[in-house]
C-alpha cells in the first residue's frame, strides 16, 4: 500500500516534470517493475503514400484502375461526362431478350428512371436505370459480358 | 482436384488460400470490396473482382454478390476462410443449390453442430464429456437445488435468452441459491422478456483447448493435436500454443480422440475445431465445434509439418485425405501472436490508419502471415488483425525466446499495435510457467 | 555460456547471429562501417559501434580497428560470420592471443584443413576419397601418360601456380596427352613464370554436394546431412536444396561418414562444411573443409529443426553438444534461392540502389534471412546478397511449387534482383528432375 | 524507497543532461533496471530517406547520430566550429600518462601537427594530432573513454 502511494506521488513528480520539461514520454523499469509515462505528440502533418502503390509488378491479372468511391454516377476525368456504373455483380445484356432492341443506343436521351440495361445475377434479371440525365455517348460493356461492382456501363453527355 | 477456386473472403486469409491454391496449380478469384482495391494480395490471385462498396454487408457478406462473382468467373468452389460467411448455413445452402462447391463441411453437418442443443445431444451420444447441468429450463427453485447437489458447486444460472452476462449468477452453496436464481429470473425476463434459466456447473478458471480435426468424404477422421488458446481478452483470442503446456501424453490422446469421436459422429467432412474447457483437475468439457477453418490454425501446421489449406482443398475435391493417424506427428512446440491494429494502452481500441514503416521479422523458427506491408492502410471496416506471427522451436521456452525477439524486431509504424501487449504476456512468469487460464489476462493486465 | 558477443560481419549474417544470442539471452556487440550506419539491425544489438568507412579494409576486414572494439565492449568472443575474416587465420590468432574467444574451429585446425595439400593428406589418411592424381609436379610427359592410363581418362593438367583456367587442359586419350602436356607447361611458364603442372581426373558435369558437420571440444562430431549446391554461375552458388534429389539413402550415408572422418581425424571444433565433387556414377571425391557456417546454412535447418547458430555458440562456449547423431533427423526438403542485387538481363552485373518498394513473401514453409527492408540502401561497397528465401516442404516438387510461390511474391523495386533467374532455374525442365550438375547454370542460360 | 527517490533525482538530472546536450531520448538499463527518457523531436531536416528511419523504435542501445561523411576533421553543424574526430576505435587519453598533464586544455591553440590525445587500440598508443588549426572550445570525450571511429574528440574554433 505505502508503495502504491508513493508511486502516485512519484507519477504526479513524473508528470509535473514531463510538462514542465516537454518530455513526451518517460519509461521506468525496475526488474519486473515498470512505469511508462507518455504525452501525446505534437499533431503530425498527414503523410501521403505517394507512388508506393504506383509500381506494383505485374503479377496475375492486373486490378482495374481506380474507381471513383461508389458505383453512383459520376463524372469521368477530365470529359465532362457522367457514367452509369454498375451497381452489383453479374453478366450485363443490353436488351431484354436476345430477340429485342437494346433498350439504348448511342444518341439516345435517357432521364434517371431510363431502363439501360439488365444484370443477371443468380438468375435474376435486375434492371438497371441510367440514374442521370443526358445523352448515351457512349457504351462501355458489350452485350453478355461479366462485370464488376461499380463497372462502368454507358458514358453520358449531362443535359 | 479443384481448377479454379473463388475466395470469398480479405486479408491475410485470404493471401493464405491464394497461396496455398498457386502451390496446389490451382487457379484463384479473388473478391474485393472497393476500399480493399489497392491491397497487394489481389494481385497473386489470377482475376480479382469487386463486389461492393467498403461496407461489409454490401460486400464480404454479400451473397448475391458473391455467388454472382462466383458465376461470373466460372469457378468450381468457393472457399469461404474464417469469419463472413464462413458459418453460414444459407450462404453454404445456395452453394449447393447453385452448383458450386464450397471448401467446408456439407449443410446437415454445419446445421447439427451449428445448433447448441443439437452438438451437446450429438457429445453425448458419441460419449464426449459435456459441461453437466440440466437439460432444458429449470422449473423451480427446489428442482435447481437439487441438481445443483447432484453435480457439486460451483454452478452458473443462466437464461435460456441470454447474452451479455445478464440473466447469469454464480452460486457456490445452497444458501445462496434460491436468491441467485430468483434474481436471474428476474433480470432475464426484464432483460429478454422471458425469465427462463437452466444451470451448468462453473468451471472455475478453466483453460481453452482445442483440438484441430480434418475428416474426408470416405469416413477418415484424423486429429491434428490440440490448441491451447487460454490467452485471450474479453473472448478474443490473443495468444495460442500447441501442445497445452499442462496435459499429459495420456490426457492429450483422450482429448482427441473426444474430438474424433464427435466428428465422425456428426458425417462431418472437412475441417472441424472442437472446443473444450480445461478444468484445474484436466477434465474436459466440450463447448463447440467451429466448422470452418481456425484464425489459429498455422499453430497446427509448425507443430505437425501439415497444409492444413491445402488439405481442405484436397477434401473438397472429393479426394481421401491420403494420411493415417501415425503419419501426423506433433514435434516441437509452436505459438501464435495475433498482432491486431489495436492499442493496448487505450483499452485495445481499434488503431486504423496507414502503416509507414513496416517490417516484419524473420530468420530460424519464424512464420509471417500477413497482408500488411509498408504503405498499407488499417481500414476500419475490418476487423483489426494486420498479421499472425507464428514460430516453432523444440521446448515451449525456446519458443517464448524466439517469439520475443521476433516480436521486438517487429516494426509496425506509426499505428498502435498489440506487439507490446504481446511482448508483456510473454514476460509475465505465469505465462512462462503455463499457468495461465481463460481470466488470465483480464486478472493480471 | 558466452555472455556477451562481437558480430564482425554484416548484413543478414549479422541479424542472424544477433536473433541467435538474442534468443540464448547472450549480449551483443555490433560493428559497423560508415555505410551502414542506418541499418535496422544494428537495433537489435545490445551496442553498435562504428569501426571505419565503408571500405572494408578499413572497417570489416580490419583486423586492429575490430580487436579494439571487442576490447573496449568487454565481449567474451567474436562471432565473424562467414566471408571477411572468417576464415583468415591471422585473425583467429590474434583473438587468441588477445585472449578472446573466437567461434569457429582452433588455429591449428583451420591451418591444417586451409592448406590443401594439407588436407588431401589428411583425406588419404582417414580413408576420404580423393580426386585421383599425381602426388606432386608431373616430371615429363611419360610420367603424365603413365598416371593418366592408371587412373582412367578424361583427366585434367593443371599448372601449380596456377588459376583462372590458364595453364589448364582436359585430356581424353593418350593421343592427345603429350601435346596438351606440352601446351599446360608453356602457358603455365608464360602467365605464372612457373611451368610446373600436375593431373588429376577430370570429373565430368559433376554434382557439389557438401556435409554439413558440427563438433565439439569433447570430440563428438556430428553431421547434419547434405547439401546440393550444383546451380552455380562462375563459381557462385544460387541455388541449394537438401537431401541431394540423386543421392540413395546408402550412399548419403556414406558420404556423410566420410565427411565426419575427416573433421575427427583434424581435431576440429566448431561447424565445417566438407565438400565434395560427386560425379555421374555417384562417386564422391574430397575437394575442400570451409571451416566457418557457410550461406546457406539455413537448409540445413529447416531439414533438421536443429539451429547452427546456437550450436555454434555453444560449442564455442565449451559446452558439449548435447545430441547424438540418432537425434538430428533429416525430414522433407528445403531448398534455398539467393536473392541477389544483380541484374539477370545484363549478366548479373550488381544493381546497387535504394529499395524503395519492398514485400518479402511469407505464410507456411518460408522462412526468409534478410537485412533488407524498405528504404535500404544496396552499397556497391559489399557483396549484392539481400535475402536468402527458403522453403521447406515434405516433397521436392512441393518445395519447388512454394518456392515459386515464393519468388512470384518477392517485391523488390526498383533495383534489378535474380528472382526472375531463380524463377526461370526453377522452371527448367531438368532442374525438376533434379537432373543437375555445376555447369547446368552455364549451358542452359 | 531509497532508490525510487533517487530515481527522481536522477531523472532531473538526466532532463538537464538532456537539455544541454540537445538530447532528444535516453535509454540506461543497469541489468533489469532500465530507464528511458525521451523529449519532443525538433523538426529535423530532411534526410534522403524521408521518415524511414526516423521513428525507430527504441531496442537496444540508440545509435548515435548519424556523423559527417568521415573522421577527418569536419565543420560542426551550424557553429563554425571544426571536429577533431577519431580516427580509429580504441580508448582516448588526454594525456600520455596517469601523471602527466593533458596535451591540450580548453584555450589552447592547436595546428594540425599538434597532438591533442592518444588512443589505446590492441596495447599500442596511437598519438592524435589535430588535423585543423583554430583553439580547442571543447572536450567532446572524456579520459579513459572508449571511442569510435569517426566519435568527436574535441571542438576547435577555426583562427
């Protein structure tokens, strides 16, 4: 007990001289006894990671480029157009039948609502609605084809 | 054998199926969630995929998504590691009914020990010790009074709806137990809205042991040896061991063979963990059966030289395991330290963030598993594990040695790790003389 | 026990000794040049002090500026690694009469097997075979003829003074003797101003297979098997397994009896690498004792579980071994590839630099001896070995899937390494068979 | 008690060693019993390897600072002072023996032929001469002191 109160006492003489002395850390250790004091450090500038990530080797498949965060429509670099990207993960088909019209072309205006296209996944047709408004410039995935979350599927010149 | 595998999972689990796969000549797909896009590991996979925004229920457990990919990638199995989806009857469910394969054991095996009531039903019937205590809801307190007389105090009142430690009392003598069942009544019908309890006897400062099973669709069981993972915070597991320091030869073989017993009972195939508690007599206690392969499970593979991985794969494609009993050896003794993203001195919060400066140990005796490297960001959507660090020496005090020095070579800047939790643990003379138990490191950290 | 030691050496050779006193609770002192003055591992040394500039006849191989540093530090002993001093007698005299400890083999030994004249006597004497050839200077082309008919041809005439292939000329029949006779004389006298010449035969495409043998001052002397070390270019090994993929288990026997004669029969303590020429007809022949732990030590290990760094330390400290021969057992294999900084595509020139990007491969059966991390500096002053990768396997053939593995997830940018030579050695058709010899490197690539 | 107390003390004394020394961290482990003192870094220029090794963590005895390229004499950071370093590894005396007086004191004026010290290496004196010209300011090792090569032995302000 008399120990545990000369600790605190020998902490609270630890503190005042790591304030009084700008120290940001203390450690004390005798054989198995150990006291670690530390202050919190001054704010450190944000580190970026630079072109760590830039030259990965080659190995297996590459990764597709960097998206943007989400698969919601977005503006492409430096175009001015929007994309309709895919939202889940699955074979993507332009019309509904292998018999009908695709449900755009290029040069079509399509609204927010537009049906673009359907995805199967799991056997399930899921039909994709443009989420923008513009006109189709653009198809980025062909007919039957496997694509990815967050895939772009048309480009869009915005109204 | 599999050709083409889908890993439906992240992380160092993940980098350690694809490895496993490529040894094996066997094609990998690996899925991704978008804030796992940069990770390094995607790259060793032969495709990878993106299924999903950073959020886990969008992504990793995800099974539209993933089975979806899954088609998409034409694969023959999926392998689902540990966590997400890996214990999910449902997810393994419509595998089956989608045609694929999944690296895990069949629905009916995962339903039946998957179920509490069903597993301890199933240990009793292949004659494996279970924790004693009564059979459903206690009626009264004169019926919780006598069984707690037939079976010895300590004992545990808990509630049938329970959780969270409430509901629960330990009652130690008659005296006290009309008024500790009574108040756990009380507490779980106000709790849960249902005052339903049954009692267990208390194991008093038990150990974790387990033992590592692999069974294969011909009816071979074969034991891998025990795991003592009494090392472990708030139910996390932090430090794990082959063998229990404390069991002796002839203990050991009855644990396993325990273990053999319920997996051959269950028709299970592939690779099983059945847990038991320890008590300071060595008895056991069986618990569970994780049906999935184990965070712990290099442990195993430094003491018995086995792929455990590529054993699953093996059984997975439908192909006898190929090993008797006596070809498995345990030599030496091997220990895990779980290096989380996590700061000791701040009660073990999560410590996302970017690693700037990261190196990993190496030399004699040391294994590495991990997908972290210098540049890689924490991120907290993920559970906190950035690396296992894993060695294997001939005494349990030549592998404390090494594992101190590989853990003061461990560099992992500037985000707070469990190194030096690790490091404390490993110091402290109970450990280093064994005694440790479930409550160990909450009594003395 | 030695209870504080000098590392007179550098890079990987020096973190694997301080992990191994680290790991026996032994002190240690590291030296460094100039050069090295940021390097990670001096961390990890209980003290680190500089000794000169980066040239090393200036730092590590200055043998006063060493000594003084053992002095002033109060070490026991010097551990100097393997290259460097390692093998200079002057220096292991001088710690002895310095009166500090030296771990490696006594003066006397080290002198009595670095002389091989020297040694080829002590081979005959303790019945080692030897390569076939004159005792001495050949006297005229008669004498040739005579030797050359008795042992068989092909065989080789080469100059005494001699090296660098002039001087030398392989010989198939006696047709052709007197003129290449004739021809070695004359080269010999115009490049070394000595004319004399012996023979010996000639050992076609042969395997270099060497024993590795610990013993200690109470005359035990143990082996721990072979070593294959037949994928060199120009002399310098890259890659090597154990156990040798030709060797049966009858002569491997014999071989590694051999090899343990010929340590008992020089008196010698400490670890020695005996090497050996083993030809088409798995016949084996003496060449040379390296008497220090050699690179590729590691193989070693990982195929006995014993660790040779320890046990050296031991021995030097005058404890016995502590092992008998039934207890080192050989199990699986392992194979180890040198990762140099040397670019494969410009006939392996060294590709000093700065390694900016930096992930060493890792999971089960790899362990990996390296100094390198992110950030460090490749010096053009010192060799341009940066890693040492090995695996450990229970078939060949697994062990050249994880080392490929292995290699495939080697990252070391953006200087050129021989990952992708190893990778393309590994692939080779032959080298799968295990069909192999010195000179497959240079014909195949 | 005693000793706890005298920690206390022997920190502060530590703190102004640190202080005066310009010391960023102090490590002392006397067998079980260690002590660790670390103080805010100052903002450190920018070194070739960026934040690498900036942040090592504290095992082992700390390497000192890195030293100018080489031994030979060497302006001292931001003072105009010149080093007169060691050239080789050995233990340094001021003076030739236990009795005599030291070759050089603070205020003296040296010229490279000047000897200012002898180190001990493998029983043999080596006599250090100065290297530089200029008055020795100060006396960077101690007698009877262990030194490095390239360890600063005196500081000499340049005539």
């Amino acid at each position: 007990m008399a120990e545990k109160d000369a600790d605190v006492q020998k902490i609270k003489e630890l503190i005042k001289i790591m304030k009084e002395n700008d120290l940001v850390k203390i450690d004390i250790r005798h054989g198995e006894d150990y006291v670690s004091l530390q202050r919190a450090q001054p704010p450190q500038p944000p580190t970026t990671l630079g072109p760590l990530f830039a030259s990965l080797p080659g190995m297996g498949t590459p990764i597709p480029a960097p998206a943007a965060s989400g698969p919601a429509p977005a503006h492409a670099k430096g175009e001015g157009l929007l994309e309709v990207r895919s939202p889940i993960v699955g074979t993507f088909y332009v019309a509904p039948s292998p018999d009908s019209e695709p449900y755009v072309e290029i040069g079509a205006h399509v609204d927010p609502q537009t049906v673009v296209g359907i995805i199967e996944a799991m056997k399930v047709m899921n039909e994709i609605r443009a989420e923008v408004s513009g006109t189709i410039v653009e198809k980025a995935a062909a007919n039957g084809q496997a694509v990815e979350y967050g895939q772009v599927l048309f480009r869009v010149k915005p109204d | 054998m599999l050709s083409r595998i889908l890993v439906a999972n992240r992380g160092e689990i993940a980098l350690r199926i694809i490895r496993a796969c490529h040894e094996l000549g066997i094609e990998t797909v690996a899925v991704y969630s978008e804030a796992d896009r940069n990770a390094p590991y995607l790259r060793l996979a032969d495709e990878a995929i993106c299924i999903g925004p950073a959020d886990c229920d969008q992504s990793y457990l995800n099974i539209p998504r993933i089975i979806s990919a899954a088609e998409i990638t034409n694969v023959d199995a999926i392998h689902p590691g540990y966590g997400f989806l890996a214990e999910n009857i449902n997810f393994a469910e419509i595998c089956r009914d989608c045609g694929i394969g999944f690296v895990g054991p069949g629905v009916e095996a995962m339903r039946l020990l998957g179920d509490k009531v069903e597993a301890r039903k199933l240990a009793r019937k292949a004659k494996v010790p279970i924790v004693p205590g009564s059979e459903g809801v206690l009626a009264n307190d004169a019926e919780a009074m006598k069984l707690a007389n037939q079976i010895g105090y300590p004992i545990i009142i808990k509630a049938v709806a329970g959780g969270g430690g409430r509901g629960m009392r330990v009652v130690h003598n008659d005296i006290s137990l009309r008024a500790a069942f009574n108040a756990a009544k009380t507490e779980a019908q106000a709790a849960f809205g249902d005052g339903s309890v049954y009692l267990e006897k208390f194991i008093v400062e038990p150990r974790h042991v387990e033992v590592q099973v692999m069974a294969d669709a011909e009816g071979n069981v074969l034991h891998f040896y025990e795991r003592d993972c009494s090392i472990q915070r708030r139910h996390q597991k932090m430090i794990e061991e082959s063998p229990c320091p404390v069991l002796e030869e002839r203990d050991r073989q009855r644990l396993a063979d325990a273990a053999t017993r319920l997996i051959k009972e269950a028709n299970y195939v592939n690779a099983a963990t059945v847990e038991f508690l320890l008590d300071k007599d060595r008895k056991f206690y069986f618990i569970e059966v994780n049906t999935r392969i184990q965070v712990e499970h290099p442990v195993t593979e430094m003491v018995t030289g086995q792929d455990l991985i590529k054993l699953q794969i093996q059984v997975a494609s439908g192909q006898p395991l190929g090993l008797r009993q006596k070809d498995i050896l345990h030599q030496g003794v091997a220990m895990e330290c779980r290096i989380n993203a996590e700061d000791p001195k701040n009660n073990f919060a999560p410590c996302p963030g970017t690693i700037t400066e990261y190196r990993a140990p190496g030399g004699p005796g040391v294994r590495v598993d991990t997908h972290a490297c210098q540049g890689w960001t924490v991120d907290p959507h993920y559970d906190s594990l950035i690396a296992k660090l894993v060695v294997h020496q001939k005494t349990r005090a030549a592998a404390i040695a090494t594992m101190r020095r590989a853990l003061e070579e461990f560099t992992v800047q500037p985000i707070k790790t469990t190194i030096p939790a690790c490091l404390e643990i490993l110091s402290h003379n109970l450990f280093v003389k064994g005694k440790i138990d479930t409550g160990f490191v909450e009594r003395n950290f």
